[in-house]
DNA sequence: CTTTAAGCGGACCGGACGGTCAGGTTAGGT
DNA sequence: ACCTAACCTGACCGTCCGGTCCGCTTAAAG
C-alpha cells in the first residue's frame, strides 16, 4: 500500500482516514471532487490534506496506484491458472469490474499517467502481466495470434467506459459486451485486422 | 441545421460565427473550454453568446445536434446499399471517425442527453436507424442473431472513447479496435452472451 | 433621414476551486 | 514534567468560470 513508517501517530492515522475518504469519494463522484470535500468526509481540515500530499494530482496518484497494485496483483495470479483462456478473460473482467465501480478510473487515468512517474510505472507494469497473460492464451490457440496485451487493456478500457454511465441503471451490462468482445478475439474468425503504427509505451486508456 | 430565421443579419452572422467556433474549440479541447474561449475565438462578446444560447449547455446540445443529425443522415443513407454487412461496418466506422475527431463528443454525450430534450430527440432517431441498419445485417447472417442496435451504438462508443486520447499520437489505431469488435459480432462463434436487463431508451454511452 | 427596437459587448457579480500560512495543538523523546 | 518539532486547522488568497446587466451601436422599416 502506500508508505506509513515514520510519520507521527495521529499523522499515520489521518493518512489512512485521507487515502480512505479520498477513494471513496473518487469512485462515487469522479476525479473531479473538490478537495474539501474529501477533507470534510476524513474528517480532517483541508490542510492537513495539502501537507500529505502537495497537489491533488498527487492524491488522485496515490489512490489510483493502489488499485492498479491490486489488478496487477490478479494478474500475475491468474498466470499460475490452469486454464489461460478462462484465465485471461478473468482478467480482463476483473478489470472492467474494477473501472465499472470507480467513476474517477473511467476519466482521468490517461492523463494522471503523463504527469505522474509512480502511476506511469504501474501501467507499464500492468501491460506486462495483460501481455504474459495474452501471450499464455495466444501460445495454447485460444485467441488469434495478433492479439497483444495493448489490445486487451485497451478493450477492458473501451467497454468500461462506454458502460460505466449505465452501470448503475443496468447491472451487468458490461458482462455482455465483455463477453462479446471476447468473442472477437476468437481465432476462428482469422479476419484480417489493421496494424497501426506502435502505440506508445504510455498508454493507460 | 440551426435556425437562422427572423434574426438581424448581423445577429444571423454572429450565430454562425459562434456556432463554428464552439464547434470546433469543443472538438479541440473537448466541452470543458470556457465561454470566454469560444467567443473570442469567434470575434464576438462574451455576453453575445448568452444572447444566443442561455447556457452553456444549451451551445453544447446545438453542437451535438447538427453531429448526430449528419451520423443519422449518413445511418439513412447506407439503409439503402446493397450489402447490409458493409453497410454497418461503414456506419460504425462513421460513428467512431466522427467521435475520435471531437473531444466533447467522447466525455458528455450522455449527460447532456439527460437534460436536453432536443439531444435526446436525436439520440433516439439515431438509435433507430442503428436498429434498422442492424436488422437488415441480422436478416442477412451476416451478424449474429442475438446482436441489437443498442449493442452497436454502445460499442462504438466503447471503442471510440478508449482510443481518442491516444487517437492523435497514434492515428487509426481505432480502426484495429472497430474491425476486432467487429469481428465478435460474426455469427461463426455463438458463445451465449449475458443479457441484462433492457438498457433505458436514453443510452448515448 | 429619422426612429426604434434588436443586437452587441465587456465590466461586473457570486461562487467554487486549488493551494498557502500563521498560530494553536500534541505526540513522544528525555 | 517539560520541551520541541511535527502536526493540524480553517481563514485567507488569487484565479477562473458561468451568467447578468446596462449603456452604446446599428440594422432596417417607414
């Protein structure tokens, strides 16, 4: 998670309640919610917010990096999975589900990660496991052979945000246009796909 | 378009004017650009614009309209081509050029929707001719069965929202994205897809 | 040309936001 | 018990935005 050690008690303590209200009140809202807002539901002052983390960026940063630690940490768990197909679809619905209760993922992450080096780190992280997982699915046939880890971030990405609007109004709508995603990636119809040139090492839709 | 009748002439020019400039400041930078912006760029005063449209919203939703009364324009046409299979594939391709293009039609489209009724008209009209457009393609085999005009309308958006921040630094990578999905919609793999509750006639993801 | 109302524009307002700071408070070592 | 540095706080600042308003301009009818 995120560092503790050294800081003053009643500092580490309103540090929790912070990072807390903050992911909170990102994911109900979006990355647009005002700083005191945050503050107000920490029950902390808006100061206090400013001196753990001297810009909001920062804070929306910190919030991000530990959901895109705990989606890695999926990842590289489902790569010991028996099955790389059903392992790779796991995946790719643990993170629309991740981005589908979070409106601040669905926005900003592009972004965050331009200005942000730590955030950048994790999705370049991140790509690595969606490729080894790609590449484990690809090997056993059970996606077509130009399929790359890019692609399946990108997509995880496209349907949630498509989505995210009417996740609460129609539960399970992003399920549907996962699975019919996936069924694109199927090797069976081995369509012929445009390759653009490389997409830049930073991408995070 | 928009209505120019029973205006001044300078007043008919400098809606013209205004109507450009949001179209294209909105298309640059997406709907979060000030008024202030926009009217200078269009050579006029910022309390013109109000004179014209009484909230910022209203400017949005005039944008909107003429967009997506081209898109249904070109959804018509296509009605009438002789393969149903290409014709859909071209109407999405249309729909994702015309949102990758315009940074605003990717963020609010659908709260927008919400509150303008005359954007939610033509959200409507434009989900029929998807319908129709989808239907012929059903009725042909060349898309499976299960597939509705919901369905493409919201995965043209997911593709379109996922890759327009990187739709500059890396052009078509959209296109790759669009024929992969696509390919999902082929009839050869009839994975059963999970069908939620019906999605509210008000979409526009 | 005169008249008049429609149109124009930019100073102005209220409010929200991110960020700062001076002054009070407290944890925790000695 | 005491001291000090770390910490907390909320009033405050500058900025920007959407929207209003009123004095000036001008199209265009008679």
């Amino acid at each position: 998670m995120t560092a503790t050690s050294g800081l003053r008690a009643d500092a580490a303590r309103n540090r929790r309640l912070l990072l807390d209200a903050a992911a909170a009140e990102f994911a109900e809202h979006g990355a647009d919610v005002s700083i005191s807002r945050i503050a107000a539901r920490a029950g902390i002052g808006k100061g206090t917010v400013f001196r753990h983390f001297a810009t909001k960026e920062r804070l929306l940063a910190a919030v991000f990096n530990d959901r895109i630690e705990d989606l890695i940490a999926t990842g590289r768990r489902l790569l010991e999975a028996a099955d790389p197909r059903a392992a790779l679809l796991e995946f790719m619905v643990a993170g629309a589900g991740l981005r589908i209760g979070d409106r601040s993922l669905c926005q900003s992450a592009a972004s965050i990660a331009r200005t942000e080096a730590d955030v950048r780190d994790a999705t370049l992280r991140l790509a690595e496991v969606a490729e080894a997982l790609t590449a484990r699915a690809r090997e056993t046939r059970a996606v077509r052979a130009d399929v790359t880890g890019h692609d399946i971030v990108l997509l995880v990405g496209a349907v949630s945000q498509a989505t995210a609007p009417l996740g609460d109004a129609v539960p399970g709508l992003w399920r549907r246009y996962l699975h019919l995603m996936f069924a694109g990636l199927d090797p069976s119809v081995e369509t012929p796909l445009p390759v653009p040139p490389p997409v830049p090492a930073d991408f995070a839709p």
